[in-house]
C-alpha cells in the first residue's frame, strides 16, 4: 500500500507525525515544506522526502511519481494520521466488533447477528448507527445491514495500513438482495478468508477483495 503524508504546516506537525510510523506499512512518501525536511533526515528505507517547493519546478511530474502505480487505488485521506491515541483506539474497537456482525451473518447466525449488533459502541464520527432492533430473519438482518457495512468499508479502506489484518472485500450481486439495493456492496473482515456476509454459506465465497 502506497501512503501519502503532507504535513505543510508547522514543524511541532510534522514531529507529531513521525509517532504513527510504526503503525504504517508500505511505501510512504512525506510532502512538507523544505524547512521542515531536516527532521525527517535518515527516513528508513522505502520512506522518501518531497519538499513541497520542488513542486512548482514540475507540479505533474512530481505527482506522478507520488501516486501509486496504475494497478493499485489511488493514495486516499488517512484520518488515522490526524487521530489521538485514544480515537485510535476506539477506531480498532468499532471496526472489530463490526467484524463481529459481519461474521454472524456469513454463518447465518441470526441470534449471533442480533447479539453482536447489541454490542457494537458508538460509532466513529461520519459513521451511522446500525439499529438495535433485533432482525426478524436473515433476509431483513442482511438488508439492513447493507448501507451499513457500505459505509463501515469506505470508512475503513483509507486506514488499513494501521490494522494489518483487516481486509476489505466486495459482492458483485448485493442489488439481488432487494428492490434500491446497489450492486457490488462492500464488507469489512478480520481475516484473509473471503466470507459473503450478504448470502451466508448459500454463496459464501462470492466477491473480491478490493485493494
């Protein structure tokens, strides 16, 4: 995974950054002023340094060299870089109990489903609440469920690089599911093994992983 840090601002910025480098993987490449380059000197190996005066020279070339290459999704806004240590921690306590709803339908456990739901904690900013009511069947938890996991999954693709096992996977078929529903829903999981939330062991290895 390619990320891409720009931290054009004060130097105390750019510090306070180089903390969430651990939690990264991949190739990273830093834009920052050219004042602020001396405090990345000796960035490990697949780190580069941009000073962002050196994109005025040749603004298109510089991009092109900073996004990733044409098999790969672009880089995306990583709100992890902008998170405390405690909305860090929050944000990979959602996520994994989400990976718990998720998980409950792909063996169509409709208790598990309810139960895990009835569990999940607040939701991080942007996000919405998935309702506490407990589904009736499998048909209406799945339903339900859909514009939520879609959200969660978008939410979570431009944070991966700091949950190493989380993955994000996609169904080509979802719009089978009922009458508005869009196609092509994605879902998020803890585990390399693609299990389909939205059809359970009726079709439990359907979909993709989205890179």
């Amino acid at each position: 995974m390619n990320v891409l840090i720009i931290k054009l601002g004060a130097a105390g910025d750019v510090v306070r950054t180089t903390t969430l480098l651990r939690r990264l993987r991949g190739r990273i490449t830093w834009l920052t002023e050219e004042k602020n380059t001396v405090l990345l000197e000796g960035v490990k190996e697949g780190e580069r340094v941009i000073a962002s005066g050196n994109m005025l020279i040749d603004s298109q070339a510089q991009l092109q060299n900073v996004s990733a290459p044409s098999n790969e999704s672009p880089p995306l806004h990583d709100p992890a870089l902008e998170m405390t240590e405690t909305q860090h921690a929050t944000m990979e306590k959602y996520i994994s109990a989400v990976a718990e709803v998720t998980a409950a339908l792909a063996r169509d456990d409709l208790n598990g489903f309810n139960d895990a739901k009835a569990k999940l904690p607040p939701p991080p900013e942007g996000l919405p609440q998935l309702s506490a009511v407990p589904a009736a069947d499998l048909g209406s938890a799945r339903r339900d469920f859909l514009p939520f996991s879609e959200a969660v999954a978008n939410y979570s693709m431009p944070v991966r690089a700091h949950l190493p096992k989380l993955r994000v996977f996609r169904c080509p078929m979802t719009n089978a599911l009922g009458k508005d529903l869009p196609e092509n829903a994605k879902w998020i999981q803890l585990s390399d093994k693609l299990q389909n939330p939205f059809f359970g062991r009726e079709m439990l290895e359907c979909g993709t992983e989205v890179k």
